[in-house]
C-alpha cells in the first residue's frame, strides 16, 4: 500500500475512534456534544487534562477501553504520518539522484533553455522528428509536472548560473537553444554558455528586432523569431500555397516515411570521399535525391551536377525514404 493511502486509511479510522468515544460518553453519561467530543480528544491523544465531569463507573470502564484502543490508533497515525514524510523525501531524493546520473552519462545532447510554451513544443518535434537526448533546464517550479509528464531530463535552476550550465553537461553538448522569457535572460545566458563552451552550437530566440545583434555578438550561431516566422509562413501560404504544404510534408510530417530530408555530415572515414555523386551509388542504390552540398565555410551549392565531388566535412541534403536516409549516413558516418 502506497504510503499516501495509508495516512489517508489512518487518518479515517482516527476519527472513526473519536466518533466512537463522543457517542459512547453521550449515550453512558449523559453528556452534551460539546463535552463529550472534548473527553473523546483528551482521551484518545493522552494529553492528560483532567476529565470535564464526574465519570461514573460504567463510564469508568468504558474511558479504561477506549484508551486502549485510542492510544494504539494514535500511534498508527503518527506512524503513517511519519512514514509519509520520510518516504516522500526519499522519493524526491532518489529521483533526483537518477534524472543526475542520466544526466552526466549524456555526450552530443541538447540542451533546452526555458520550457514554455516554445521550449515544450521544441522538446516535442525534436524527439518525434529524430530522437536525440535533451535536457531541458527550468526555474519555474509549476513547469515542472509538465517535464515529469513528458519524461524529460531536466533540472531545475537558473538557465544562467554557470553551476546549473556544468551540470547539465555543456562541455558535452552538441546544442544549446536560449528560449527564455525575455531577451534580457537569452543574451546573458548565450554570453555565459559561449564562455563554458566555446564550440558549442548556440540557436537564440529573439523577441524583438533589435535584440538579434545583441545575441549574435553574444556568440550565438543563429538567432530566431517566432513572431518572424510566423509572419513569414503565413505569407509563404498565401503566395506559394502547394510550395509550402510541400515543405510541411517533408519537414515535419512524421506519418509519410516515403518523403522525408535530412542533412547528413561526412566523415572522413566515408568511403564516399573524394566521390563525384554520379559514381557514389547515392541515386542507384538507395533511390535519394541530393538537392544541395554545404561546404566546410557555409556556402550552399544546389542542385549539384553529377560530376560535383563529395569532400570531407561537407554537408549533404537528401530527400527519400527515411530507411535509406539512415543507410547513407551509416555510410557518411561509418563508426
């Protein structure tokens, strides 16, 4: 039996026994209520005030019962009371040693800063789009049911304390993404995790126009806005309405497994370097297409011809069947 239905069970039955002493002292003495329900407390609780009125002796023998019987409920109760503490401090301990240790065996996560609305729905696309481990950092405590229901690591603290950064592994992420209530909070966060990891990748969302410039020169690798995007998007659907629900299907549809992109790195291992795209067996054996290549200094070539030669360090953009993406970048990325 869980310790919380216990100290409710306990709790019940204590005042079944005080209800029991309040009618047997009305009905053998002849008491009011009042004074009946008072002797049933002082009794039961052995707290050792004097009795209200004179008992007779069937009264006698009555109290003689009743304490017997009252103590031992007693006890029960502050037993389960105590039981419930404990085990709930316990609980809370114990838990929070494991999400720790969950924590510190993570390499090449995410971290989220800020779990909004924004953060939330980020956390959710990221795992549903392509699993990756997240650790989503949080200072407001109601948020934190939220984090339990999604079955998130997290910790609670202060996205900017360097402390709460170290220990949600920074110096082993692959991202982090500032997404906190004001745009105040994101710079300094962007400003201290840049200092703890200086290669990390770093998205930053922006309220205001203005605030885009500060995050960059903060260190921020990118910077975003909702409101933005969202303007654009909906303009984008207006103009080019099929261009758009075509990206949305290829971008964030999880239900079509024949159409999916995805970019992919290439590792030196891959025996693919140094391999013009018409002799790599990309098109033939795993039926993608490749739409652009993005070179180690961030210029995007697309389209790319036949005779355009796969380097190390480039960045492949392929559409197809998500199976086969994940075959190509066993071959991009051998282990």
């Amino acid at each position: 039996m869980e310790s919380t239905q216990q100290l409710k069970l306990s709790l019940l039955l204590f005042l079944a026994v005080i209800i029991i002493g309040t009618v047997g002292y009305m009905a053998i003495e002849g008491w009011n209520f009042i004074d009946a329900f008072y002797m049933a407390v002082i009794t039961v609780t052995t707290v050792g005030f004097k009795e209200v009125h004179d008992i007779s002796t069937p009264g006698r023998i009555f109290t003689v019962f009743f304490v017997f019987s009252g103590v031992g409920f007693s006890l029960y109760v502050a037993g389960a009371f105590v039981q419930f503490l404990v085990e709930g401090n316990i609980r809370s301990i114990m838990g929070r040693r494991r999400l720790d240790k969950n924590i510190d065996r993570l390499k090449d996560h995410y971290i989220i800063c800020g779990y909004g609305r924004i953060g939330r729905v980020l956390c959710k696309n990221l795992i549903q789009r392509k699993p990756v481990s997240i650790v989503a950092i949080e200072s407001d405590p109601s948020k934190i049911p939220e984090l339990d229901e999604d079955k998130l690591l997290y910790i609670f603290g202060n996205a900017s304390d360097e402390s709460t950064l170290i220990k949600a592994g920074i110096q082993r992420a692959k991202a982090l993404v500032a997404v906190l209530a004001t745009d105040v909070d994101n710079v300094f966060l962007v400003l201290t995790a840049r200092q703890l990891a200086p290669q990390i990748h770093i998205v930053a969302r922006a309220s205001y126009a203005g605030a885009e410039s500060k995050l960059k020169a903060a260190g921020a690798n990118s910077v975003e806005s909702p409101y933005e995007l969202g303007a654009r998007s909906m303009a984008q659907r207006i103009i080019r309405p099929t261009v758009t629900n075509f990206l949305d299907l290829v971008a964030y549809s999880h239900s079509r497994k024949d159409i999916q992109m995805e970019e992919i790195a290439v590792n030196k291992k891959s025996k693919l370097v140094n391999v013009m795209l018409k002799d790599s067996g990309i098109r033939q054996l795993f039926n993608l297409i490749i739409i652009a290549i993005k070179k180690p200094d961030g210029n995007m070539k697309f389209n790319p011809s036949f005779e355009s030669i796969i380097h190390e360090g480039d960045t492949l953009i392929a559409v197809g069947e998500d199976d086969n993406l994940k075959k190509l970048e066993e071959i991009l990325n051998p282990a």
